[in-house]
C-alpha cells in the first residue's frame, strides 16, 4: 500500500466500524425452547401464582403419559435445570417431561422477591429472639413467614389440578424439585404430604429454620420426623437429598444426615432415601451438580429408560 494512502484507508476502516457498530440494534435474548406463562387468578391463600411450562422435548412412548417437574424457586432453577438436562430427555435417560415453574405475578420483572418465598417455603411462623440473631437485620426473611401449609393447599388444589387438566401430563409420576429454602418446603412436603409426589430431589434445605440453635433432635424437623408413621407412603416414593461439603460450616450436612439416617432407621414402606455430599460444593454453586446428578438417579434402573452412570442403586 502507497504510504500516502494509509491515512485514507485507516479513516475509511475505522467509518466503517463505526457505521456498522451504529447500525445493530440489541434484541431481547429468546430461550431456546418456547415457555409458556399463566398468570393464575388469586388464591385461597391470597397469592397470584404465575406458572411457567416447558413441555415435553420429544413425545412420550405409547401408553406413557409426560411426567411432571415442579419447581419451586424457579427464577433460579427452573430455566437452567431445562438447558442442562435437554440431552438427557432427547436421549431417554430421563422421561419426556413438562417442566413446571411455580412462580409469582408480583415477579414478572425477573427479580425475586424475598417475601414470597418467606410466606410459602417455611412451616413455622418465626421472630428472632434478639437483635443477635442472624435474621434479625433481615425483616423479609421472617416477616409473614409460616405459610408452607397454606401454599401446599394450593399447590394440590389449584396448581397441580390447574396444570393436569390442560397437559397430558402423568397424575402419578410428579417430581418435586427444591434448593435452600425451598428445599426446606420440599422436605416439610414430603413428611406432612407423602402422598403428592412420588420423587424429590432436594438440594441444601434449610433445615434450621427458626430453631437453629436448638439440639438438633428439639427441632421442627425431627418432630415431624418422629410423628410420621411407617405406613404412611402407599407408592414407592424416591428422594435424593444433596448438599455440598463446604456447607457443613452451617451445619447443613449434619442437618442432613440426621434427618435420612433417622427417616432411615423407622423403616418407613416404600421410602427410599439417598444423600449425596458433593465434594468441594458451597451453598451458592451446588444446584447445578446436584441437579444433573439427581433426576438420572431418580430414574436409574428403570426398564424403560437408557441406562447411565450413577451411583444411585434404589433397593426393590
């Protein structure tokens, strides 16, 4: 190039980075699969409940109906845990299945918001004793709270009919899927409603709500655990407990292991239990291990899916 023309070619390029640069505009980034979104009328509870749905990623074999994912906290979980499973589902490790977020009108912004899950995800109606409590700078996260049996209502009055009578959706294959506080409405689901889901998968509950403080066997939890009787799981039902191993700092895998290995030992007819501690997992990064790990266990060894590696081998 003629060094007298340098210049010319330099203004020309950086015009025309400039031009094209101001000539696209950003559009608003579109999921990979199509989401449906239901704004519920309100509640008994007095809640308006807004319901996302993925369905099915390829159709189910004759005679089986999709199963039915619920999420809780589904701003967090509930798009992810569809990405990351996609090839599970194509492949038929796991079943087709619709993926259900139970979300909030009050949340359309995209924001959580602290109150909701408050209300709904915990059993007990909570104050902190002193301002040396953790919570106690934190008015949202107690405030309002004790709503889970309200909520569970909800869930099988209004939710779960509202989204089987629209979806070919199995009435007798539901997962219910939670992490942190919503695990804690997960697990207190699972002892005071058995009946409702046939499979967990929780991650990280907060199993010490309002009595962290309490001797583990004085606490809500363990309560429910001590009244819980041996027949009360008429179907086999499956839950896989995780929570990282850096969680032990709060106590949540002691939390954890005293909770299954007691479950454990009432030998409870068609409950099968198992935990997993995943090594080198925080509290804010473990979801997404845990998940993908646990939806292939709760379908391990089951003859009509494609087998894969897991360490999960539920005893007949």
């Amino acid at each position: 190039m003629n060094v007298h023309t340098l210049p010319i070619a330099l203004f020309l390029s950086v015009f025309s980075v400039t031009s094209f640069a101001q000539t696209i505009e950003p559009k608003p980034f579109e999921y990979p699969y199509n989401v449906l979104v239901y704004d519920l009328p309100t509640s008994t509870n007095g809640v308006n409940y807004r319901i996302y749905v993925r369905e099915p990623l390829r159709n189910p074999e004759n005679g089986e109906k999709a199963s039915a994912f619920y999420f809780l906290d589904p701003l967090s979980l509930f798009v992810p845990s569809a990405v990351m499973s996609a090839n599970y589902e194509y492949f038929n490790y796991t079943p087709p299945a619709y993926f259900i977020g139970i979300g909030y009108s009050n949340e359309e912004d995209g924001i959580p918001k602290r109150e909701n899950r408050t209300r709904d995800y915990t059993p007990t109606n909570f104050t902190p004793p002193d301002s040396t409590h953790f919570l106690s700078s934190s008015p949202a996260d107690y405030i309002g709270s004790g709503g889970s049996d309200k909520f569970l209502e909800v869930l099988e009055d209004e939710i779960i009919p509202f989204v089987e009578e629209r979806f070919n959706v199995s009435e007798s294959d539901r997962v219910l899927i939670g992490k942190s506080l919503s695990g804690l409405a997960a697990t207190h689901t699972l002892l005071t409603q058995p009946e409702l889901f046939n499979r967990y998968l929780i991650v990280s509950p907060s199993l010490w709500w309002d009595d962290w403080n309490y001797a583990r066997h004085e606490r809500y939890f363990m309560k429910q655990v001590a009244a819980i009787k041996t027949d009360a799981f008429k179907n086999e039902t499956r839950v896989y407990f995780a929570v990282g191993e850096e969680e032990e700092r709060y106590g949540m895998v002691t939390d954890l292991y005293l909770l299954v290995n007691t479950l454990n030992r009432k030998g409870i007819s068609g409950l099968k239990l198992h935990l997993d501690v995943l090594e080198g997992e925080i509290h804010e990064g473990v979801f997404p291990s845990a998940f993908m790990k646990g939806i292939i266990g709760l379908y391990s060894n089951e003859e009509k899916r494609r087998s894969a590696p897991s360490t999960i081998k539920w005893a007949n």
